[in-house]
C-alpha cells in the first residue's frame, strides 16, 4: 500500500533549522512543512510591507532558504510553508534568487494567494467581533490588514501542477499538511469523511513541530524527556486508510509517546468534537492513540463533519503602546528597596500626569546577580535579589516614553543599589477575528521556474 512520509520544519515564525536540515537529510521525507505564522504575524508583516513593498514575508526566510533548497534538490523532499506571511509573491520571488545564487535548478516554486482581504474590510464593517462582541467598524481607523484562513485547495492545486517548493499567505495550520494527503491519496469531505479527519489531525500533531516530540510536553521530575537539547522534530508515515504513525529520526533528542500526543491534540482547540478548519470540522473525540515501539505511536479514527460554512478571518489592528522598564535591587533589605521604588513610580506618574490606560509592577528575583553560591549562601531563606518591573498601557508613545524614563531615573534618583535598568517602548499589534462566506475568497497559484 502506497504510504507517504511528512515531517515538520518548523512550528512558528523564529523556530530552529537543525531539526528540519536533520529530517531532510536522515528522514526518508516525501515532504516536509514549514509553518511559520501565530495570529499577529501576518498582522506585523502587513507593517514590514508598508515600509518596504518587497517585504512582509517571514524574516528568516533567507536563512531557511540557504539551508533547504539544496537538501530539496538532493533528497527529493517537497516543501510546503506559510512563510509568504502578508507578502508570498516577493516571498516566491526571493526564493528564486536564493536557489540561483546557490546553483539549485530545477525548482518550480507555486505562490499561493487570495487569503488578503484587507481592500475589501468594508464589505464587513458591520460584522461581530469574536472576541469582544463589538462590530468591526468600531476598529476602523486602527485597522491594518485582514487575511482569511483560507484551506488547502490552493496547495493542492499548486502540486497537481507539478509544484515542489509551495508559498502561501494564510491558510490554516493543517491545511499545509492537508495539502498533500489529498493531492496522494484523492480524498474530499463529502466521500473520505474518516481520511479527512486523519488528515486534519495528521497536520495539527505536525503544526507545532517540536511540542509533539516532547518539547511542551517536558517537565523535570514529572514528565522527563531526553536530550531536549537537541530535540528532534516529527514525521508522519501515513496510507490511503488514513491511520498513520507519529515518529522522528533515531537518535535525535525528545520522545514521541502516547502522552506527548494526546497533549498536542488537545492544544489550541475549542471543541475536540468539532474543531473548525477551513477544510474539514474534525472530530477527534474517538481518535486512538498506541505505542507501536520506540518513539512510534499509531494514531486512527479521527472523522469529520463536513465543512463549515463560513471562514475566519484574523485583522491586525494597531491596539496601543506599552512602557515597560526593570531596574534590579540586590543584598540586604533588597525586597523593601524594591517595594520603595515601586511607591516612587505610583507617585511620580501621579506627579507627572502620565496618563495610563493600564499600569502593573511585578517583582521577579532568584539567582540572576550573585548565582546560586552566593545567593543561597546570603539568602538564609530570604531573598537576596528582586527585579522590579513597571509596565504600563497606553494610546499614544509619548506617555509610553514618559513610564519607561521614570524606572530608569531610579537609577540615580533612589532608593539606593539599583542596577541593570532597561527600558522599552512597543508599538503592539492585536488581532481579533470575524468570517465570511467561504466564496468570499479563492485561491491563486502563480509559478516561478529556476
């Protein structure tokens, strides 16, 4: 029987490459995923374009590139990824010039869009708000781009033609593994509702790489995991039936177990009897999961629910700015310094009018100045070092500026031994979420040859 194996290059937009480089060289791979987008990326990368219309794309999509694009030539390993962010045709067209740069021919490289509706906002402006109950047009002057989770129609269209390197924008995290499996196998909801459902589990234990192979799961002394170091991300092996089996390459670190599995399935779910994607409503109340051997378990009888009517759409709006600063107190009386600080911020931003939408402080201290010989030697079961941090919201910079300076003046304004002060403005991006009919949106494939 025909099986095909699919191991996962990354789990989120900064993730390691020495476990991808390891899969594609030891991994026997027919494919390899690389997924690269939370909530905000896209939202952050709409901002890299506005200031530069070739960017947008994942920024460590050179890096990648550099490493992978020989192994794809050599190996004969296909490669999906949503690194294309908010800009996949500059994405698709960077990667050209790499694969040139480094003599790897032979490429054709499909570019995946259609998920970017942010021109089209107003056809939606009185739509609720998921999370806050609000309708759209509330966020209107804050709003910087909308992109659909679109499925896996355009990754499997892009490889029917032929496609070894797929870009896309936003599609759903399993839609990259789901891509493929219909392109092998020829299934679709209405007639293959089971291999469906495989399919979407197949790619959500895949999605977040290294969590499966034991890296969220670790816990010293409770759930112990081996050389997490050099932890090892996952591969499929999977057939036409559907079943398929949850692995990683000997002797890379990590564990694959029954526990590591069933951990990510469950993570990020709303309703494991009816977990919405673009592709498929899969339900994996029934879905099994067995230790066949050493870092192998067979996971089956995942199943669908046809497909939901409508699709999610994240929009990134620019939400506030927040001041931050730290400033660490050591030895004796340390805490009590700390605390005297923390009174001075409260009433300098009374005294100055800082005008504050939100304000915190948090006192964080252990080993990080004398390390553990000295501190647990002065400590005598007290604390010997506190870190105060003091952060505040707000609409504007200038009021973000105004906190941040006020922690770091503690360095010479009192109370006394402070150290190590830092301070920070960020300009924070959120995301909320509405849908839209599922014909709202249609995928593209455009192609690249090198």
């Amino acid at each position: 029987m025909k099986k095909i194996r699919i191991g996962s290059g990354a789990g989120y937009a900064g993730d390691r490459i020495e476990p991808a480089v390891e899969l594609m060289e030891k991994g026997n791979l027919d494919y390899i995923i690389f997924e690269c987008l939370a909530e905000r990326t896209v939202a952050i990368g709409q901002q890299d374009k506005e200031k530069d219309p070739s960017k947008g794309y994942n920024q460590l999509l050179d890096y990648r590139m550099e490493k992978i694009l020989p192994l794809m030539a050599k190996n004969k390993v296909k490669v999906i990824t949503n690194m294309g962010a908010a800009n996949p045709v500059s994405a698709a067209e960077r990667t050209c010039e790499i694969a040139r740069k480094l003599g790897v021919g032979g490429l054709k490289i499909a570019c995946v869009t259609g998920d970017d509706i942010t021109d089209e906002l107003d056809k939606y402006e009185n739509e609720k708000v998921l999370e806050d109950g609000t309708v759209l047009k509330e966020k209107k002057d804050v709003l910087i781009s909308a992109n659909v989770y679109m499925g896996a129609e355009g990754i499997t269209k892009a490889l029917e033609e032929g496609a070894n390197l797929v870009i896309t924008g936003r599609v759903s995290d399993p839609a990259l593994t789901i891509g493929p499996l219909v392109h092998e196998f020829g299934w679709n909801i209405d007639d293959n509702p089971d291999q469906m459902g495989q399919a979407v589990l197949a790619g959500h234990l895949l999605e977040c790489a290294g969590q499966v192979t034991g890296g969220y799961f670790a816990d010293p002394g409770y759930k112990d995991v081996p050389d997490l170091w050099k932890l090892g991300f996952p591969l499929i092996e999977i057939d036409g039936t559907g079943a398929f089996t949850v692995t990683k390459v000997e002797g890379s670190g990590g564990l694959v177990s029954v526990d590591t599995c069933k951990e990510q399935m469950i993570y990020e779910i709303h309703n494991p009897k009816a977990y919405l994607t673009p592709d498929a409503t899969a339900d994996f109340s029934k879905v099994t999961f067995r230790q066949i051997g050493e870092n192998q378990v067979r996971a089956e009888h995942a199943t669908t629910h046809g497909r939901p009517e409508t699709l999610k759409v994240s929009v990134g709006y620019k939400d506030c700015f927040i001041g931050e600063g730290e400033i660490s107190y050591g030895g004796s009386n340390c805490v009590a310094r700390a605390e005297l600080a923390a009174e001075i911020l409260e009433k300098r931003i009374e005294l100055t009018g800082i005008e504050l939408e939100e304000y915190r402080t948090d006192f964080i201290g252990c080993n990080s100045l004398y390390r553990d010989a000295i501190s647990k030697e002065i400590g005598s079961g007290t604390l010997c070092e506190v870190r105060l941090r003091a952060a505040g919201r707000t609409k504007d910079r200038k009021n973000a500026v105004l906190l941040a300076n006020e922690v770091e003046a503690l360095y010479t304004n009192g109370p006394a031994g402070g150290g190590g002060a830092v301070k920070r403005v960020s300009e924070i991006v959120s995301v909320c979420s509405i849908f839209v009919p599922r014909d709202a949106v249609e995928a593209k494939v455009t192609f690249r040859e090198v």
